[in-house]
C-alpha cells in the first residue's frame, strides 16, 4: 500500500477562494497520484472553502476515469459541508471510485462539530 | 491510579454519545498496563445506550490486553441508579443463566418499562446454544415490540435491523458473545439500539477470507467493502447485504441514523450524510459497534421489502 500525502496550506492560501485554485490543487493531486493506492489530502491550516473552488474541484476531480484512493484529512465541519453540497447537486458526473466520502483526523476533538450536527 | 470521569449527561442528537465514546478511548489511550484505571460514573445524572453498553465491553476489552481497569457504580444520582440496577450494568443478562422457560417471565419484569436490559447472547454454534439463543432472542424482540407499540411494517423493519445487526455478531466475531441494549423515547419518537462485540473487526473477517485478504488490508478498505456488500460467506453465494440493505432501510426507508464502527473507523449514515472517518490507529474498537436510531413512525408507504434486495 503507497501512500502519499498532499498538504493544501502548502500549495495554496487558507481560503480556498476560486476555480482555477480548485483546477491548481487536483492538477497537482492527479500528478502526485500516480503510481498510488492511496493518498491523504491535508486540510490542516485552510479555514474556508468557496461553492466556486468546491465545484470546479468535483468537476476536474471526478470526471477522471483513474481510480484511487483517496482521504479528505483534518477538514473542518464548514470545509466538509460544503463539499458535501456540491457533490449532491452533481448529477451527471462519474462517481470517482465509490458512493462514501472518507475523513480522516489527526485528534478526536476535530470531530466534535462534526459528530453534533448528526 | 488515573481516574476518568465520565460524563454527567448527554445531549439528544445522535452523535454526542457517540463522540464521548471516542473521548473516552482517546483517554484510555494515555493509560499504562502499570495503572489501575478507573472509570468514575459516581456523578452521572443520565446516561445513554450508546454509551453505556461501550462501558463494560471496554473494561472486558482492555483487561484481555492485560490492564486493570474498572467501572465505579456507586451513582449517587438515583435516576441512573434505577436505571443502572434494571439494565443489570455492568453484564447484563445471560440466557445460559436461566431456564428457557424463563424468559418470558424474565422479560415480564420489563413491559412496562422503556428500556430492555443489557442482553449478552451467546454466539456458539452447538444446537443447544443456537435454540437457547434463539428463543432468547426472539422474546427480547417480542419485548420491544411490545414496549415500542410500532404499526406492523415498522416492526418488520425493526426485527429486520436487529436480526441483521445479531446475525453479524454471530457470523463474524468469533468471540463469547455478541451485546444488545434497546432503549424507547416515546416523547422523541425514535428507539436507540447498540448491538457490539469485541471479536473480531470487520478487517479480521476479511483477512481471513481468501477472495479479498490481499486486496482488503486496512480498516477502510474492510469498511468499504462491508459496506458494499463484498461477502465473506464462502459456497459461491453472494451474499453479504445484511450492512448495506440495513442501511438503505433505515435511512431511506425511515429517515433513520446508522452508525457502524470498526477498528479505527467508522460509518455513519444519515439522510444527510454518509461518511467513512477514519481515525487515529489509537482510537480502536476491536470487534463491531453498531448504534441505530429508529423513528417510530414510518413514511407513508414504507415497505420493508423495499430494502431486501
């Protein structure tokens, strides 16, 4: 199992603000993937996430034939609703690889906002 | 002699027992063999299934791994004191311990009550121990049913979600028992039910299954696969749908919650959301835990039968 990390503060500013961003980051998440069973994207440090970025990043991601797998690490609540509500409205694109999208975190409490709003 | 104090109280949404119960691993997670850890519940004022049945299998869980470990239940509140003595925290109740013929007496003692007790049913294959279980367990469903008051097709639905849920346990975790504790909120609408064990994790079950033990190699692998029904059941037979036609049913069917932990990651559905998280490798579950919320009122139309595939 290859695993990789890729680390969004280091590629990109905070806030995640506009579509090219979002067609920055997946170039570099396609690029890094090769060769991979896996890899981790770190939210660690990004504190707001545009719908604009959010779709443009559904769009170049999904509409990939290459399967991998991948983990959205350390997103926060507001990162991860919003990249929820953009996928649901997308109703024409491929699946990327399957129906879950997978979180990970580095400690419990990130959790917290998350698990409350179950 | 680290303490570690339990909560008070919990909130009613689905995922803040659940959130404790990780708090409460992530703690232990600081506990050395050497300490003798104990689990202060002195001040609890109310509890919650979801957590409270994770209480003994823990202490069970880490004193195979060789740690001393316990629960005080010297509540000084007398609610969860009630509470507490009924659900018989911390071993529940063990059918092997009574005559058949007893159970319904036993049971008897719970009608009028919202709650069953902690039901530890044997998971052995033997005939004697597979109609003993049976019978337990099918008057712990005609319990519930009886205490829930449900419309036909929402006690289908429940009798589908839990025999499913046991079935799993009895299937794959390979260890004494498998774990129930039900609880009815009448004023909220909805039944909470956890079903665990502390055998094997789902990733265990598909390690040692030929067809996927090279491909299946990490927890979320193994949940993913469990999720989709890949199963491990041999003689060509395809099954494994038990996970996902559960899922699909209480969700979609009943706007219900679904939560299934395994390792160190879990699934959590919802109308609204249905994620894998994966967490530290330190926050583990050696075995399943199963949480299910249940409405007690189903759409219009709702037919069970929707959902079997």
């Amino acid at each position: 199992m290859v695993t990789s990390e890729i680390k969004i503060s280091t590629i990109l500013p905070p806030t995640l603000d506009t579509r090219e961003a979002a067609t920055r980051l997946v170039k570099v998440i396609k690029e890094e993937s090769k060769n991979l069973n896996k890899l981790e994207i770190d939210f660690s440090g990004i504190i707001f996430m545009s719908r604009s970025f959010a779709d443009q990043f559904h769009k170049d991601l999904y509409t990939s034939e290459q399967s991998l797998d991948m983990v959205f690490k350390n997103a926060s609540l507001d990162i991860i609703e919003m990249l929820r509500a953009v996928s649901n409205t997308q109703t024409k694109r491929k699946a990327f690889k399957k129906t879950y999208q997978v979180f990970s975190f580095n400690t419990i409490s990130q959790l917290e906002d998350i698990s409350f709003s179950w | 002699m680290p303490t570690i104090v339990l909560p008070e109280r919990f909130a009613d949404n689905f995922g803040h027992p659940l959130q404790k119960l990780l708090d409460l691993l992530d703690e232990l997670t600081k506990c050395s063999k050497r300490d003798e850890i104990i689990l202060n519940y002195r001040n609890g004022k109310f509890t919650h299934p979801f957590y409270v049945l994770a209480l003994p299998l823990i202490v069970k869980q880490y004193e195979r791994n060789g740690f001393n470990i316990t629960v005080s239940t010297d509540f000084i509140h007398q609610g969860i004191r009630e509470y507490m003595y009924y659900i018989k925290f911390p071993h529940g109740i063990y059918p092997n311990d009574f005559p058949q013929e007893g159970f319904p007496a036993l049971l008897e003692l719970y009608k009028n009550k919202s709650y069953i007790p902690i039901i530890s049913f044997p998971t052995g294959e033997g005939q004697d121990v597979t109609i003993i279980r049976d019978n337990f367990l099918s008057a712990v469903n005609r319990l519930l049913i009886h205490i829930c008051n449900l419309s036909n097709s929402l006690v289908t639905g429940l009798m589908y979600l839990i025999d499913e849920a046991v079935n799993n346990v009895l299937h794959h975790s390979k260890d004494e028992c498998g774990y129930l504790l039900a609880q009815y909120y009448r004023s909220k609408g909805y039944i909470d039910i956890v079903i665990a064990d502390i055998g094997q994790t789902i990733l265990d079950t598909y390690s040692n299954f030929e067809k996927y033990s090279a491909e299946v190699v990490t927890h979320k692998l193994a949940m993913e696969a469990a999720l989709q029904g890949k199963s491990t059941k041999s003689l060509d037979i395809d099954r494994g749908f038990g996970i996902s036609t559960s899922k699909r049913l209480l969700t979609e069917g009943l706007n219900g919650k679904y939560f299934i932990y395994s390792g160190n990651v879990f699934n959590i559905h919802t109308l609204d959301v249905n994620d894998i998280i994966e967490l530290p490798e330190n926050i583990f579950w050696q075995g399943v835990y199963v949480c299910l919320r249940i409405p007690i009122v189903a759409p219009a139309g709702f037919n069970p039968a929707n959902y079997y595939e």
